[in-house]
C-alpha cells in the first residue's frame, strides 16, 4: 500500500472480520506520522481498532500505548509498504515492511469470526497492489 505524508490525511489499512461497513476490526497506517519528530505522533504510526465499540479515540483515551505504535525507521512514508496481519485466534500481528518480528500485537477486540475482508482508508484515498489472503492453517 502507498500513502501520503499528509498530515490527518492519510489513513490506510486493511479491514477484516467484517459484518458490514459499520462492524468489522482493521490495521491502519499512519504514513505522515512515520519520521516526525513528535514523540506522540511517532507513537501512532500503526493502529488496530474493533468497530463500533473499540474506536481509535476510545482506545487511545482507555488504553494509551496498547493498540498504537511506531513503524520502523526506515519506511518511506510515500513509497509503497507491504502491509502483513496474522489474526490469528484472539491475536493480531502486524507487519509494516520487511520486519521480521511484529510492529504491533494486540489482543483481538472483536467478536466476528470470518466475514468480510477489504481495503481500508478512512476517509482519505491510498493505492493498493497485490493483495493476498491466506487461510488459517
């Protein structure tokens, strides 16, 4: 995926266990947070959220710290990153470019198994590119 470096515009993830477009959990970049030199923005580089009753601001506000934080150093905010989620029973894990180890894992928030699977940008634009699901083995 590819965003912009655009501050408070750019958002961009993927959404799964969907119901419909108001019920489904999902794992967002912050790309214009990714290389400021703001300790707080820095923080909310990556977020999970479990909507409609787990919402970024009611996890920042409840939880500070648990379901946010930085990417690595040395994503580009405007070049494109490969985006990684393992879900996997009550976990989720997150990859944002060539990592090997997590840059965020949370306890899963939402209660949907299965369901619907989509491309996720607030209400901003990103690009998206060879998107692949794998099973569960």
């Amino acid at each position: 995926m590819r965003g912009r470096d655009v501050v408070g515009q750019s958002f961009l993830g993927l959404a799964f266990h969907g119901r419909d477009d108001k019920a489904y959990e999902a794992v967002y970049l912050r790309p214009f947070n990714f290389r400021t030199d703001d300790p707080a923005r820095k923080q909310h580089a990556v977020q999970y959220m479990s909507l409609p009753d787990f919402d970024w601001a009611r996890l920042r506000k409840e939880f500070p710290e648990e379901f946010e934080n930085p990417v690595d150093a040395s994503l580009v905010p405007t070049d494109w990153i490969r985006l990684r989620l393992v879900v996997r029973d009550r976990d989720v894990q997150v990859y944002a470019g060539q990592v090997k180890t997590p840059m965020l894992e949370v306890r899963k928030l939402g209660a949907i198994e299965g369901g619907m699977v989509g491309l996720w940008v607030g209400s901003y634009q990103g690009d998206f590119a060879n998107l692949v699901i794998t099973p569960a083995k």
